[in-house]
C-alpha cells in the first residue's frame, strides 16, 4: 500500500503491518461491543522527508471524546517530570515582562498547575471535556479546542504572542500537523520556543516497541524527520534532547526561523540517525520482523503457562494493551483480566480483545502466579509499589522474558 505524506505530499509505503486494531484508548463497556471501531494498523515513511506515520487517518473526534481516559496526573513520575518541565521553563523561557506560555493538549494540567500557581500567563488548549473539567478545577484557563491554524491565530489575537508553546506526548497524536505547525509559527514570537516531547523513532525501533504504535500516533517522530518538517513551515529545529521517560522519548525545540542558533546536538542526532539508517524502508521492515518474533514467543509462553495450571493477569492499561492483545490474539483465555489504577478503565474491556480492567485491589487479592506488564515504561514504579506481589514479572520489551 502506498499514500501520500501528510507533511510534505511525498510517497508513503507501509513496512509495518500489525493487523486490524481498534482505537487503543476506547475501553468500552462490556454492553458496547457491537459497533467497535476497526482499523487497519499500517505504518510506513515518507521517501522524501522520512516521516513515519500511520497510512490510517482516525479522524480526531473519534480519538479524543469527551470520556477520554487517559489522566497524566495518575503516574508520579509523570507528575515529577511535568513539574520539572515547568520549573525549567519559567526559568529559561518565561522570564521577560508578562510572559505567556500555551500548552497543546494540557490533559489534566500536570504541567500547567505549577505554572499556574506560580502566576504566569498561560491557557491550555484540551478539547476533551472531562480532563478540561480537571484541569479547570486545579485554577488553569483552558480553551477546550482542537489546536490549528486557526486556533492559534485567535489565541494570538486575544491573548497576544507566545513566549513559548509547549507540548508532551500530543503532537505526533495530531494527524494535520502542517496545520499546528503553521499555527506555532503564527502564535510564537519573535524569540519563541516550541518545545515538544515524543516518542523517539530510534527508542522505539531499538527496543521493538510495536505497542507503541496505535490509532493516536499518527506519526513517531525522529530529529530527521522533525528539522524537515519545521523548514517546510518556516521554523527550525534548534535543539534535541534525549529522554528517558515514555521508554525513550526526545525532547525537541523549534524556534522561527533564523531566531536561535542550532545547538551542537542537532547535527550530533541528525548523523547518528543517517549511521542508524532511521530514515531507511529496511530498518522498518526488519523491525517488523522482529515484532512478529515477539508476538510469537508471547502467545507461546502464555499458552505453555496455561497449560500448567499457572494463573496469569495483566498490570497496567494503557492505550498500547490494545495493540498487543489484538496483534497477538491475546483474549480472557489467555489474560483473564488487567489491573490498572485509572477509575475511568475499571469496569470497562480492553477494546478488541475484551479483556476486563479491574482495580489494583483485585490483583492482591488474587495472587496470580504471573504478571504482564503492559506498562512496561513504568516498570520501576510499579514493581515498588506491587513489591508484596510473590508472583513473577513477564515483559515482552524489547523480547519476551520472565523477571
């Protein structure tokens, strides 16, 4: 299959098949799986600015609704780097005379509360409804609107230019990004910063993190694919920082163009990445290989584990469970039932593959004999909080072993 580039209208070819998926954050109830929304899971790269995204396009409305679950507040390491972030932008960025800062896609507000409290101008732009209410309640302005061209050029005209435009595990979500990045140039100012986090390209390759790919990443950026994207709309990638949160993330920074000079990293990455062959049809389709390998050696010790008699449950719910169970063909057979902390999850299925979500109480009370660890990239944090737990760990990132 081959379509056309959302960035630059070059030619996309799929390298990645993981099968028909339905949306990763869904988690319907068990009485609302009738009409589940499929999807083919296709993923390939731009041949011209390399640019790896979905050949699917799931329109926004259907991903972000007002039961949106997802809660960045509920994991305290998110909530400590958020808050990190926002103490390293009011210092660097937020400085000057009444400075203002906007976020896309503020969620909960686990960033913009610190920046709330500390009195700085801001506003966070959240078109799902219920973590708007949340964010509101913590005393931040919200604008509950999908961001655009649009978008930015009201937010300019009523509140004036940015100081900075912030954003954490969103931008590669939003499917028409010509049009945010068309909206940043338009909302920044003279000596503004766009500073996003994602996923990275060579994290998720290098750990064959295929769950990482859903409906809401529309794109998994790399610094290749980023400093093309930012000149095609006159702005510029000025610097990029690796991050270990998310399992591997880079922190990237856009200014206008001209308005900064490139920090030595950006060449630094852009070389590693040409020697990584990140930008390369052929490190896709060996990665998908590999994804095969570890979806083969999963259903392969769950069944074996069945068939001894073993107990097994799933620990945490993010919206990757779902592409894992339904690459996998992992059902109630196999998992009877995923714990995780997030009340809006809790008595709802995994979508697809059906699997209850329960509270964490239902996992120490059962004392299963293994555990899945679904989010893998809180590993650390839940193993301390589960230490009472006298089972065995299961991970498939980036290979099948027991811990």
């Amino acid at each position: 299959m081959e379509t056309s580039c959302r960035i630059c209208s070059g030619p996309v070819k799929a390298s990645i098949d993981l099968g028909d998926q339905p949306r990763g954050n869904a988690f319907p109830k068990s009485g609302e799986l009738t009409d589940e929304f499929f999807y083919r899971l296709l993923v390939g790269m731009c041949d011209s600015c390399a640019m790896v995204q979905l050949m699917a396009d799931i329109p926004q409305e259907v991903r972000y609704h007002d039961q949106y679950p997802y809660r960045a507040s509920n994991s305290s390491v998110h909530s400590a780097h958020f808050t990190g972030v926002a103490r390293r932008l009011m210092a660097t960025e937020l400085t000057g005379h009444d400075p203002f800062i906007v976020e896309i896609g503020c969620n909960d507000g686990v960033m913009l509360a610190t920046i709330a409290d500390s009195g700085v101008r801001h506003l966070g732009v959240e078109p799902s409804q219920e973590v708007a209410a949340l964010a509101r309640s913590k005393g931040i302005r919200i604008l509950s609107r999908f961001f655009d061209e649009e978008t930015a050029s009201d937010i300019r005209a009523e509140h004036g230019p940015a100081d900075a435009i912030f954003g954490a595990n969103v931008i590669a979500h939003i499917s028409h990004l010509d049009s945010v990045l068309k909206g940043v140039r338009t909302l920044l100012g003279p000596d503004g910063v766009f500073v996003f986090e994602e996923p990275y390209l060579g994290a998720v390759v290098e750990q064959t993190a295929f769950d990482l790919l859903y409906d809401e990443h529309s794109f998994v950026f790399s610094v290749s694919s980023i400093h093309a994207a930012a000149r095609l709309f006159g702005l510029e990638l000025v610097d990029a920082e690796p991050l270990a949160i998310h399992g591997g993330s880079m922190r990237y920074t856009l200014a206008q163009r001209g308005a900064r000079p490139p920090a030595p990293a950006v060449a630094d990455l852009l070389a590693t990445e040409r020697a990584q062959r990140l930008d390369q049809h052929a490190t896709l389709e060996e990665f998908a290989r590999r994804a095969e390998r570890v979806r083969d050696d999963l259903t392969t010790l769950l069944r074996e584990l069945r068939a001894d008699g073993k107990r097994v449950a799933g620990y945490g719910a993010p919206a990757k469970i779902t592409t894992v169970t339904n690459y996998c063909g992992i059902g109630t057979d196999l998992i009877p039932y995923v714990c995780d902390s997030t009340p809006a999850k809790q008595d709802r299925v995994v979508a697809g593959s059906h699997i209850p979500v329960v509270p964490p109480s239902v996992f120490l009370e059962d004392r299963p004999d293994y555990a899945v660890l679904f989010a893998w990239n809180h590993a650390e944090e839940i193993m301390a909080k589960e230490s009472g737990f006298t089972g065995r760990w299961i991970v498939y990132v980036p290979e099948v072993r027991i811990i």
